[in-house]
C-alpha cells in the first residue's frame, strides 16, 4: 500500500468515526437535536430537498454563478499574475495589497455592487471573482517565480518569443504549482457566492439555507449545507485528482 493510499484510509476514518460519535451524541441526546440533528437526519432531509425538484432552480443559478466566477477567476488571476511577474515596478505595487488582501471580507461590498449592478447574478459573480482571483494571482506570481532556468535558457537557445515562451515553457512548468491556488479559488469562490445568497440575495442556495435558518427548520438547513459541503468537496476532489495526474506525468517525462 502506498503512503499516499494508507493516508487516505486513514483520513476516511478519522472522519466516519467522528460522524458515527455525531449520530451517537444526538441520537442519545448528549448533543440537544435542536441545535444539530443527526447525521443520518441531515443525509434523509439532503436527499428530501434535492430530489423533490423544489430546488432545482435554487441549485442551477447558485452553481451556475459559482462556476462562472470560479472560471473568470482563473483567466483574471493568471493574467493579472503573468503580469505582475513580468513588470517589477508593478508587482512591487501590489506585493503588500496581495499579502493583506484576504484580511478584508470582501463580501461587505456586496450592498455597493447591488447598488452598481443591480439584483441578480452579476454582483454575486463579482463577489465570487473578487474573492477567488488574488488566490490564483498569488499562486501564479509563485509559480512563475519557480520556473527552471535550465527552461528559460532553452527558449532563448530555441529563440522562442515572449509569448510562445510564455504558452510554451513557462505555464507548463509552472502548473503544478498553480493548482493550490486554482483549489483555493474555488473554495472562495463557493464562499463568496453562497455568503452573497445568505446575506443579501432572494434566491439560491445560500438563500434557502437562509430562510430555513430564520424559520427555525433545522432539518432543512442542516440538509441544504451538508449537499453544499459534499458539491464543495466533489470538486475540490476532481481537481486533487486531475493535479495528481499531472504530477505524475511531469515526474514520468
């Protein structure tokens, strides 16, 4: 068995046996039901609520406007990272604004978007973007710093131009390295838009597990989080495995 595998067993039960200490506390009352339900409870109520069809619209528009933010954060930050990477004068600009961007909750300029962009998608597409890309930008600015010399001097041996050197050499080299950035983004791009939803928004699932908070319907809420938490870590899953697989490609040649 492979390290890799044995700490993925290991992973997998430490968290079924904190699950299963869950559903005991709760079943046996050592944790009140009325302020976390059963774990068990909360998979019945997700299945409820999913598979009724009354939320399929909630579930579209949310992933929806996750998916778009996540993906114009990816074009946004690598960008905004080549370029910082390239000008000097430019990065050391925006060096510290990156370093203490995160301890501002961007979300607060949730009501300024409204008010700019009006209700709807667009503001929660910006949140998300605003709170995805510097991740990615830091990430890029990392991975362009990590570059193999030995590649750069071959592409000017090739007489590559800045952009084919770019395309070709340096983005390749530097992907896997990319990639913690590109899962961060999205996390803070689910983040983002599904606090949007909960704060300000009318519809989607941050809406619902909103209202369902304020109705006091525990089930419900429980059950809508736990699809979001499952929806997150899917996908957070895909790009762990595709990252894994381009690993190996690289250390295989």
């Amino acid at each position: 068995m492979t390290r890799r595998r044995a700490a993925l067993l290991v992973r997998t039960a430490v968290l079924a046996g904190l699950v299963l200490l869950l559903e005991v506390c709760c079943r046996t009352g050592i944790i009140d039901p009325l302020t976390v339900i059963p774990p068990s409870a909360m998979v019945t109520s997700m299945i409820d609520h999913v598979f009724s069809g009354e939320l399929d619209e909630s579930i579209m528009q949310t992933f929806s406007t996750i998916a778009l933010a996540f993906v114009l954060a990816l074009g946004l930050g690598t960008l905004g990272g080549v370029l910082l990477h390239r000008w000097s004068r430019l990065r050391d600009i925006f060096d510290p604004l990156l370093a203490s961007y995160y301890s501002v909750p961007t979300f607060i300029f949730y009501p300024l978007l409204v008010a700019l962009l009006g209700l709807g998608k667009a503001p929660l597409v910006v949140l998300g973007v605003l709170s995805a890309a510097p991740a990615v930008m830091i990430a890029t600015l990392s991975g362009l710093d990590g570059v193999s010399p030995v590649l750069l001097k071959l592409a000017r041996v090739q007489r590559l131009g800045p952009a084919r050197t770019l395309w070709w050499i340096v983005l390749p080299d530097a992907l896997p390295r990319l990639f913690s950035g590109f899962k961060l983004a999205l996390s803070y791009a689910l983040i983002g838009v599904i606090a949007g939803e909960f704060i300000l928004s009318g519809t989607g699932l941050g809406y619902s597990i909103s209202y369902a908070y304020q109705s006091f319907d525990n089930r419900a809420m429980y059950g809508l989080m736990l699809f979001v938490l499952l929806v997150a870590i899917v996908a957070n899953g895909i790009l762990y495995v595709w990252e894994g697989r381009l690993a190996r490609r690289r250390s295989t040649g």
